[in-house]
C-alpha cells in the first residue's frame, strides 16, 4: 500500500453528473524520471473540502506508472534475448 496525493482536471462532465478525471505527476531523481498517471470517475457528491477525494470513491481508477532512465531501460530485454524469446516459449 502507498499513499500520495496527485492533482486531477476534470476531463469531462457525463450525462448523470459524474465527473471524468485524470492527471498525472512527475517525479525525478537521478537522472530518472518516474511519471504517475491517474484517472476514474468521481460522483461530485463526494468531493470534501478542499477538492479532495478518497481513491475509494473513485470509480474506474486506473493509475499508471511509466518510468524513464537508466533503472528503466535495464529492465528492457536486449534485441539477441528478445530474437530468442520470440522462437522459444520458455
């Protein structure tokens, strides 16, 4: 489990009134960039002070994760395994 907080626009307003929202958020160290992204629909009754939203009243919530740099491109098979991998199943 994490916690965090990451600002969202909204995207759309949908025909019964929910909310369409997505944002992301970036993070870099290092030379690495990490990039956050965030999306689902929000019912506005249950938007608290402040703009805020629990992630347990988001319905749809996708977050994903995109990282770029070094760490990265270590966990990206070279082009000789990946001719391999494409001939042997295991």
């Amino acid at each position: 489990m994490f916690t965090g907080t990451i600002a969202v626009t909204v995207i759309e307003v949908l025909g019964n009134g929910n909310l369409l929202v997505s944002g992301d958020k970036q993070i870099g160290t290092n030379r690495e960039k990490e990039t956050l992204r965030f999306s689902g629909v929000v019912d506005p009754k249950t938007i608290l002070n402040g703009n805020q939203v629990s992630s347990i009243y988001v319905a749809d919530a996708r977050l994903d994760y995109v990282g770029e740099g070094q760490i990265d491109s270590a966990q990206v098979a070279g082009w000789l395994a990946r001719f391999f991998l494409s001939f042997l199943p295991f």
